[in-house]
C-alpha cells in the first residue's frame, strides 16, 4: 500500500479519528479501514461506542509511520 505522505491535512495529534476519518487519511474504502483498524497492531482506540470507535490521530500517525500498514 503506497500511503499518501505527507499528510497536509489539518490534524493535531489530539484530534480524534474515527474509521471514515482513517479511511479518508489513507484514501481507502471504510470497509478496508475496519479491517486495519480491527488488527491486534494498530493502535487501541481512545474512545469506545456501541457503533463506533475513535483513536487519537497522532497514535494512527505513528502507526503508519513505522510502515505497519503494509503488513
């Protein structure tokens, strides 16, 4: 997967991402950024829901980084 670096989005490593919010960093389907989001190495979320989950931007950020995304 070739990740669209850098990111020259508006993030504060603060800022709150849901799955659509990772799938549109990483111009992806929403259905394919569950499926990253649900692997036991990415990031644990911040904040949990019935419906939804929420990680902190900068976690994701990091993540991506460190190339975990192409494995």
């Amino acid at each position: 997967m070739t990740l669209p670096f850098p990111y020259d989005g508006d993030m504060a490593e603060d800022d709150l991402w849901t799955t659509a919010d990772v799938a549109s960093r990483l111009t992806i389907s929403v259905e394919r950024a569950r499926r990253l989001c649900s692997r036991d190495d990415f990031p644990q979320p911040v904040e949990s829901a019935p419906y939804f989950d929420r990680w902190r931007a900068g976690d994701v950020e990091a993540w991506l980084l460190d190339g975990r995304a192409d494995h």
